[in-house]
C-alpha cells in the first residue's frame, strides 16, 4: 500500500494579487508552502512527496531543507495539467495510491488526513475531505433567482485519495476530451468511479485572495502553540 503526495504548486495566484506566487508569501514565520510541506511531512505513510512547480520557479529551491522524501516536478499550464505531470513523474516506479494536497492549503488537520486515509484503504475506494456547506447558496446573477437546498452540498477540500492508475487514466482522458477539471475528484466522477466524502475541519482553507491572509496566519500561529 504505497501512498505518495502530490503538492499542486505551479500557480501564479492571480486573486491573491501579491508580488510572489501565493505560495511563497511569508505567514507566521515561513511561507505557505513550507507550512503544508512540514504538515505533510508528518505522515510516516508517504513514500515521497512530489512538489508541482512552475519549470521557471525562483523561489522552490531556496527554501530550507524540510524533509528527504520532498522532490520537485514541473508544473503545468492549469492545476490538473500539474497533477497530471507529477503522476507521470512518478510512472517508473509508481505508487499504489496518491495523496494530493494543495499547497495553498496549510491549516489541514493531520488527523483529518489520517482518517482520509484510512477510511479508504479500508474500504478499497478513492475519497476526499470534504466540509457541508454552511450558508444559505443563491443562484442568479443581479438577482437571486433560487436557493438552493444544501443537506446534500459538500465544499471539495483536499486532500484527495485515489489510486494512482484510477487518477491518472481519468485525468488524462478527461484532459484529452476537453472537460473542465477543477479537482481529482471531478475526474474520477466524470469517469464513473465512486468518490468517498470524508468529513474535514471546514478550517482547512485554500488560501486565496488577501483577505484569507490574516485569517491564515492567526490559525498557523495558534496551531503553533
Ligand atoms: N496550481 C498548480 N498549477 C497550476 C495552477 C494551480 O499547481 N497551473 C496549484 C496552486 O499553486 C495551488 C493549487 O493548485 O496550490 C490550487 O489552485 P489555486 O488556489 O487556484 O491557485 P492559483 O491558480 O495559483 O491562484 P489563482 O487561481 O488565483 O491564480
Ligand atoms: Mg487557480
């Protein structure tokens, strides 16, 4: 049962509006992407974990050494462009099962991955963290036209869980055909695969745009102590 991560970390961060990609702004005390990468690299599970990062990154290969496991890759044009590579980066000798995890996403709980991964070993399926939604959810554009009932709407976290030749062929045909694919779990759906929902820690956020920085840093510092 070898399991790898695969951190999706090519992304300009074109919302966040800041002068580095988002995954390099400094949040109490290192920046974003070295908060997810140490969270990562507590799970003794992980054979290795794959970085996903654009081909012309300045900044990957300053950041002090975190763990042996961690090994860069090259990014793509869109985020499943850059999970796909990183599949393909490890076709040689490939894992059974594959953990992504976004790096905008440094307040995962451990303990949720933990459970994310067990729950689907367990039962021999794919999954992701995923939180119900808490608000009331409109639809319409000037007006709001509808709302909509949410007992069975899910916001998508990650990490999401597959196993690794079920990802990578549904990403790749689903790539191919021209289907928009915003996370693993949309393709594995769009190739009629079930999908676990595990319940996460709806604190799990992806970091951004600005205003999800002092909210960030406040849970980062708190998770500190
Ligand atoms: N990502 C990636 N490759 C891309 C685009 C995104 O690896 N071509 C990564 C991002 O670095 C991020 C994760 O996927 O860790 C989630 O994407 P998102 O939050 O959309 O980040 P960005 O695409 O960087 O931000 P934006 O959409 O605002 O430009
Ligand atoms: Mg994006």
């Amino acid at each position: 049962n070898t399991i790898a991560a695969i951190v999706p970390a090519a992304g300009v961060g074109s919302r966040m509006q800041h002068n580095t990609p988002k995954q390099y702004i400094q949040l109490a005390g290192k920046t974003i992407l070295e908060h997810t990468l140490s969270k990562l690299s507590q799970l003794k599970s992980l054979s290795q974990i794959v970085v996903a990062v654009s081909q012309t990154d300045p900044y990957f290969d300053t950041l002090s050494p975190i763990d042996s496991r961690i090994i860069r890759a090259n990014g793509g044009q869109e985020r499943a462009d850059s999970v796909l590579n990183s599949l393909l980066f490890l076709e040689s000798n490939p894992p059974k099962w594959v953990l992504v995890h976004d790096a905008a996403r440094p307040l995962v709980s451990i303990n949720d991955i933990e459970t994310l991964i067990a729950q689907c070993i367990n039962d021999d399926e794919g999954g992701i963290l995923a939180s119900k939604v808490k608000d009331t959810i409109k639809r319409g554009h000037t007006y709001s036209e509808q709302t909509v009932p949410r007992d069975d709407l899910w916001q998508a976290l990650t990490p999401q869980f597959f196993k690794y030749d079920e990802l990578k062929n549904a990403l790749h045909s689903a790539l191919a055909q021209g289907v928009t694919i915003t996370d693993e779990a949309s393709a594995i759906e769009w190739a009629n695969k079930p999908v676990k929902l595990i319940a996460g820690r709806s604190d799990n956020i992806k970091i951004t745009t600005p205003e999800d920085l002092d909210l960030a840093g406040f849970l980062l510092n708190k998770q500190h102590n």
